[in-house]
C-alpha cells in the first residue's frame, strides 16, 4: 500500500498533467526524499521546502552529524558513518560503549530505532532495524550512538526564506514518546533554564546557516538530566506537530512556506516576521493524536467502519482532521491518524484540562481509539508540571489503562438493529398484532418522607437483637418476593430494572413499614440481567437500595457458588458478600443446593463478621417426611440439619421449599419441631405450583413461623410465591394479622398484572396448578426456564417426557436435594435422555 504513496514518477506525471505550479511534500515520506526534490526541479515544479542539495546534507542524520562537528555543536558519540559488516559494528559498539541506539539514517517517527543494552542482542537488533528502515525510507543505512538515559527530547523550530534570513519560533517538547515515536507534543518546554533554551535556539541557527537553510525545518536535541545538550538530526520538513508552534507563535507555518516558494521575505507583511528579537509566544499548547489504537493491546491499529463521529470544539480548541466522518472507511494499510486535536492555555495546566475536556466531548464509534489513553496522560501530575521525559510512558504503566466508557447508545442502537433484523431468538413466537395496556403507577406523594421500616430497625439494633426481636414479635410477617423470585418463577427472570424502577420508590413509601423485607437480589438475577437483559445487576441493586432505603433488601445466595454454577475459592466469596453488602443487601439468604452445611460456613461466618447485614441460612426441603415410606429426608434430618446452621451462627432459619413440596399438615409438624430444635426466626419459603400452598401458609402461621414469602397477585401463584393480597385479607382479623393496606397493595397487584402482559413471551405455559409436581418435584424457578431451554433445543413437543425424565434422573441420583445448581444436573440430563431417545 506505500508503494503509490512512494512513486515519485507517478505523482509528478498526475501533477504534470493537471499543470501543477508546486508540490507541498507535507511531513510525509517523501518530504525528506531528495531524490523527489530533485526530479520537482528537473520538471520545474516547485518543491516547497529545502533545496535537495540541502535536504542531502541534513536530511541524512550520519551527514548531519558531519556538519554539527564543523560548527561545534554538542553530539552523542556516534559511529560517524555508516557501517558495512557484522566485526565493524561490533567494534563500533565497544568502541561507544552500551547502551546505544541502533539508528536508521534516513527517515523518521521511531522507525529503524532499537536500544541494545548488550552485545548478545546487537547484530539481531541492527539487522531488524535495517530491514525496517529499508521497507519504510527505501533506505537501510545504519549507525550506531550511545544511549542517553531518561532525556528531554526538545526540538526548535526553523523558518527561513530565500533571501537569508533565519529565525527560530521557539522549542516543543516532545518528550512523551512510546517506541520513540512521538505521542504528545508541548509549546513551550516547561522548566528548562533560560541559559539551556537559549543554547538550543543558537545551535538550531548555527547548524541551519552552515547550509543556507530555506523554509521550515526542525533541529532536534536531547537534554539529559544535568542539561547538557545533545544534537540528534534536522528535520528538514514541516513536522506533524507544528501546529503547537502555529498556536503560541501566531504565525501560519505551511502558509509561509508557500509564500517563502512564491519569494516573499520573512519580513513582508504577508509574513510578517522581521528580527528575530521581536517575534515572541504567549502561553502553552498541547497537541493529542487521535489514533485508532488500541493501548490496551499495545496500540495495535483498529480498522473498519466509523459508525459515528462527533468531534468537539471551544475556545483554545483546534482540530486537523483527516478522513473522519461517519460512514468512513478506516483502513488497516496506512496511518491510524483520525485528527490532530490542540489545545492553548495561559498556562501548561490550563492547556491540559482544555484539551481533555475536549477528548470527552468526542464520540467516535465502530473503531477502537487511544482517546482513554491521551485523557488518562492529560490529567497526569507530571505530564501538567512539564518534567516528563522519553521514559515518562514506561514509568507511568497505568495511564495505559483507559477509563471505560459506557457507549450506551451505540449498544442500544446495534442491539435494536440485530433485533429488528435477525429478531430475538428468545422470542420466537412473537405476535404481530398485540396490544399492551400502559401500566398505572399507584399515586404517593413524591415529597413526603419514608415511612420507617425495617431497614431502620436493623440500623439501629443491629443484628443480633434484630433477630430476637423479629422472633418475639407476634405479628406474621411477609416477605415480597415479587422482584426477584416472583418473576424468575413465572417470566424466566426477564423482568428489567425499568419497570421496577418504576414502583420501586412508590412501594417503599406507601408499604415500607409493613413489609419485612423485598427480595430483589441473587439466584439467577444475576446471570440473566448479564446474559439476556443486557444490563447491570449491581447498578439495579445500587437503584433499588436508593429508591427503597427504609426497607430491608434480600439476596439469594449460593454458598460457595454465590450467584453462579461452580464452587468459587473463598476469597471471592468473601468479596462479594462484602461489596453486596456495600452496595445495599440486607439479608443473605445462604443455601447449598445439598444441604451442606460446610460449604454454607464461609458465607455466614462473612456476613456475622464482615457486614452489619442478616445471615439466613437455609434448610432446602424436599420429599414428604409425613410419607411413612420416605427414609432420607425426615423431621429428623431437618431437626438436625437447623442445629447445625445455628452452630454456624445463622441469625434466622429459612425453610427453602423451592418445589412447593411442603403440605399443609407437614408444615403444621415442622415448624413447632424446629422452634424446639433452635432458638432462632423462622421464614418460610415456598412456590405455589399446586395451588395449595397459601394452605401450607395457613397451617405454618397458626404454628408460629414467622415470616413468609409472597408475590403481589399480579405476579403470584403457579410456579411463583403464594398470592399476598390473598393471604392479607384471609388473615383479616386472625390473631396473628399483619395490618397491611389491601386498597394500595391491590393497585401494586393491578401494576404487575398490566406490565406481566409485555413479558408474555416468556410465560411458563402452566395456565392452572398441578399435582404432577409432587411427582417430578421440579423446583418452581426452574420451571419457567425449562420450557425455554427445550424450545431452544427443539423439544418443546417432548416436554412431558421431559418432565417424567426429571423424576426417573432425580432417581438414579438417589433423590437428591433439587435446587441450583444441583437441579440444573438433574434438568440438563432429563434434556440429555429425551434429545437422545434414553430411558432410565
């Protein structure tokens, strides 16, 4: 792809045949090709720059070099020429001694450039660079020089015309480099001592005289630590950089080369540059490239299409731009340079936070770019004090790690075209012609404040008398599952942050101090809201700990898998519970999906030790221990089990009844049992898929337990929790009635009724309760996905089967606790023997 950009025949046959006057080379390749110069001359074309003659003397930094030694300007030892085999550039290397440069001769921008520190790596190394000067220059010309450490690299800027006369426009620091290639550019340098700039304007003037210099050029120096000066090459072109000059000098560079070609004096008005003591700079600038780079992955060039650009602006803010605009090809074969953005300040910082405020405003999609990268180096200490050198990016590792940036609306915008164009593969069986009713918000007045609740009961009691107090309260309290398992039994856990959000403060004022807590965290929430929703569950529990901070907010966690499908190493468990805590749960409600109670231990020891939050370990029940014939899961096995989690320091007891297995008479038996076990609350857990389970409540209730789980009737029964708005007005009167406002929760109910109608793609398909669940016994979550699961694998029509699989798997493993993700094993092979025609 060079090879046109490099075909010096080719453009002068495209610029005679269009009668082109003059040729501005730019700081291109062949801005330094003298040979380009030569043939502009022979074609009497004008090239604006140098004469070849001096582009042969300058340009060439083994030539340079020659000329700096005749005017006595400092250098860095060097080979002095160039070098023909393997035992000179050894002897060489001695000679200048490690570390030294390894120096393409021709050329620029870091190419052909390799710092050898020994002489193992010194021919392996002189031959790279040679073979990349030859590929980028055409030129594999080599040389050696010593290595300084940890300069300034500072370049002054020359000006000249035909009739004499040279100035300076002052130094750029461009320091900030990476592969010597140079990143970011300052004007003016800031801290040099007076004594050393003006040392480098005189050797920049001394060299340039020597040769009758002509328009714009740059010598280029490096300043160690102690400043000694060192000369490194000219430049005898416009730089990339020279804008930063162009915005603190005023004067246009590129503009007055050409009137330079066109004959004009420096001092002509059209110039307008006359002694050299009378030409100055006010304030600082910066320039940033904006490259389709990836600093992440070591700046590896993105390409492709941009599929929106958006650059900024302001005052102090200058953009060149190249071929950026949306719909834009970026391609993989030439420079990832999209704009050169700079910025003027009265001072350096003031430049700097011009410039990174303007790299915020840019929005540039379809490609990756270094913007991160430029504002992480912006907002940089040490960059702002003006004493980065060469080294600053390798000393400075961090600023390589851009801050992440959100992108929300390209995500939405593509997440809506590949829905609009490809459809949603979990919503096979869309239908066309459907109408939504708009969901009714419950009125509350806005400005009132929060009602307290339980959430303020723990705060101010901590824990411990939390818990005893909950257990001496006679009143029946209820847990709303409704944003959590309420939707993951009936809508697949589809349910999205927005229309939460939507109730969420609205609930918490008109019920916060007659609801026990909100389960709204854990399971498989958490997965899902990653996975199929495509939004964060840490950002929806940090929303909901906002909008509801009067009431107690519930997780489920589990044990040693917290919220996924492996054991995690206890350090992350540790974490995790500490930042969900952190960010606003309350109760951990902490089960193993077997009953083990070790792997539960760390979980519950975290939540005790590390937060101020409620540990809830959980007996998982399963089986019928009132069925005489059933030998594992009895009373006492669930009597002995209770033990063990209050020896682990549990603060409340759940009964996780995930199947909906637990019967009216059963529950009536358990729970006295267990409150003669252990001295601890009691909150029972269940899913309605036999209809009967508000029954199980009843007699549970009457017994003592004292917190149950429920769904507002919208988003109840079937696979779900019991129905509250039910269960509230049958306790009416009952000794044990929780007060609680039925007109307000029914228009809750009536809100998850309408907004449950959007979700209908992902019902369970289980229009009435079942007995069947006392025989397949699969857990209410899990119900809701399985149907899912077998449409996705072509199995829907087997879905009976499936179901009498479950049961014959549950067997073979010897009737095992079902619950996540023990109950994902058992489902997945029930899908396993039915897609492959096997019975047990």
């Amino acid at each position: 792809p060079l090879k046109p950009y490099l075909d010096i025949e080719e453009i002068l046959r495209v610029a005679k045949k269009y009668r082109v006057d003059a040729i501005h080379p730019g700081y291109g390749f062949l801005s330094e090709n003298v040979n380009f110069a030569r043939r502009c001359r022979e074609e009497r074309i004008v090239f604006i720059g140098p004469a070849p003659e001096v582009m042969e003397r300058l340009g060439d930094k083994v030539a340079a070099k020659v000329i700096a030694r005749e005017q006595q300007i400092p250098l860095i030892e060097d080979s002095k020429g160039p070098l023909n085999d393997n035992l000179e550039i050894m002897e060489e290397a001695e000679r200048i001694g490690y570390p030294i440069m390894v120096k393409a001769a021709a050329g620029g921008g870091g190419r052909g450039m390799r710092v050898v520190r020994s002489k193992d790596q010194l021919i392996g190394e002189y031959n790279e660079a040679k073979s990349e000067a030859q590929k980028a220059f055409g030129d594999g010309t080599i040389f050696l020089e010593k290595y300084i450490e940890d300069p300034k690299h500072i370049e002054v800027q020359i000006l000249g015309d035909l009739k004499g006369n040279l100035v300076h426009l002052f130094e750029r620091d461009c320091s900030v480099q990476r592969r010597f290639q140079k990143v970011v550019e300052i004007a003016p340098s800031l801290g040099l001592k007076e004594e050393t700039r003006e040392a480098l304007y005189k050797y920049a003037l001394k060299i340039t005289r020597a040769v009758d210099y002509t328009h714009a050029g740059t010598v280029e120096f490096l300043i160690d630590q102690e400043e000694n000066i060192y000369f490194i090459e000219v430049n005898p072109r416009i730089q990339v950089e020279h804008t930063i000059t162009e915005e603190i000098t005023g004067v246009d560079l590129v503009r007055a080369q050409i009137l330079i070609s066109m004959g004009y004096p420096l001092d002509h008005p059209l110039i307008n540059l006359g002694a050299q003591e009378d030409i100055s700079y006010d304030g600082f600038a910066i320039q940033c490239r904006i490259t389709t780079e990836d600093p992440e992955h070591d700046f590896k060039p993105d390409y492709g299409k941009l599929i929106a650009y958006r650059s900024a602006s302001g005052f102090g803010i200058r953009l060149d731009a190249g071929s950026a605009y949306a719909g834009a090809t970026i391609s993989p074969f030439f420079d990832s340079l999209l704009v050169k953005a700079t910025s003027w300040g009265r001072t350096l910082p003031e430049a700097a936070e011009r410039l990174h405020r303007a790299l915020r405003e840019f929005r540039i999609r379809g490609v990756k770019t270094n913007i991160g990268f430029l504002l992480n180096l912006l907002s940089n200490s040490v960059f702002q004090s003006g004493d980065a050198t060469v080294n600053f990016i390798k000393n400075n590792p961090q600023i390589l790690q851009p801050p992440r940036t959100k992108d929300r609306g390209t995500k939405l915008l593509r997440f809506l075209s590949n829905v609009i164009v490809n459809g949603n593969p979990d919503v096979k069986e869309k239908v066309q012609r459907k109408v939504f009713p708009n969901p009714i918000v419950p009125q509350f007045q806005h400005i009132e404040e929060f009602p307290k609740g339980s959430k303020d009961q723990l705060s101010e009691l901590g824990p411990e008398a939390f818990a005893k107090r909950l257990q001496e309260n006679p009143k029946i309290q209820y847990t709303d599952t409704t944003l959590r398992d309420g939707h993951q039994s009936l809508l697949a856990t589809r349910l999205r942050s927005y229309d939460m959000m939507q109730v969420a403060e609205a609930y918490a004022k008109l019920h916060g101090d007659q609801v026990f807590s909100m389960e709204v965290w854990g399971g498989a929430t958490f997965d899902v809201a990653y996975r199929f929703l495509k939004e964060s569950p840490w950002a929806r529990l940090k929303d909901l700990r906002k909008a509801m901070p009067n009431m107690l907010l519930q997780m489920l966690l589990r044990g040693s898998n917290a919220v996924g499908y492996k054991a995690y190493p206890d350090n992350l468990i540790i974490n995790f519970i500490e930042e969900a805590a952190e960010t606003g749960i309350d109760i951990f409600r902490i089960f193993d999906s077997l009953n083990w109670v070790e792997n539960m231990e760390v979980s519950i020891r975290t939540v005790r030790e590390n937060t101020n939050s409620l540990a809830e370990a959980c007996i998982c029940y399963t089986g019928d221990f009132t069925n005489k014939a059933e030998k594992k899961f009895t009373l006492q096995y669930y009597t002995d089990l209770a033990k063990r989690l209050e020896d682990a320091g549990t603060h409340i007891l759940a009964i996780k009844d995930m199947a909906g297995l637990l019967k009216p008479y059963a529950a009536q038996e358990l729970i006295p049992a267990l409150q003669d076990a252990v001295d601890l609350p009691l909150h029972l857990h269940t899913h309605d898929t036999s209809s009967m389970q508000s029954a199980t409540y009843l007699k549970a209730i009457e017994a003592g337990v004292d917190v149950v789980d429920v769904a507002l009737g919208g988003l109840s029964g079937l696979t779900s929790q019991p129905n509250f708005n039910s269960l509230v007005a049958i306790l009416q009167g009952h000794e044990r009635e929780n007060e609680v406002n039925l007109d307000s929760l029914n228009q809750f109910s009536n809100y998850w009724e309408d907004v449950r109608k959007l979700y209908y793609p992902f019902e369970t398909e289980l229009r009435s309760g079942s007995a069947e669940v006392y025989m397949h016994e699969i857990p209410g979550g899990q119900y809701s996905n399985l149907r899912p699961q077998a449409r996705g694998l072509g199995l829907e029509d087997k879905f009976e089967t499936i179901k009498k699989n479950y049961r014959d798997v549950n067997d073979v493993l010897g009737g095992i606790v079902k619950v996540t993700p023990s109950s994902k094993v058992v489902g997945d092979m029930a899908m396993y023997m039915t897609s492959n025609d096997l019975s047990k």
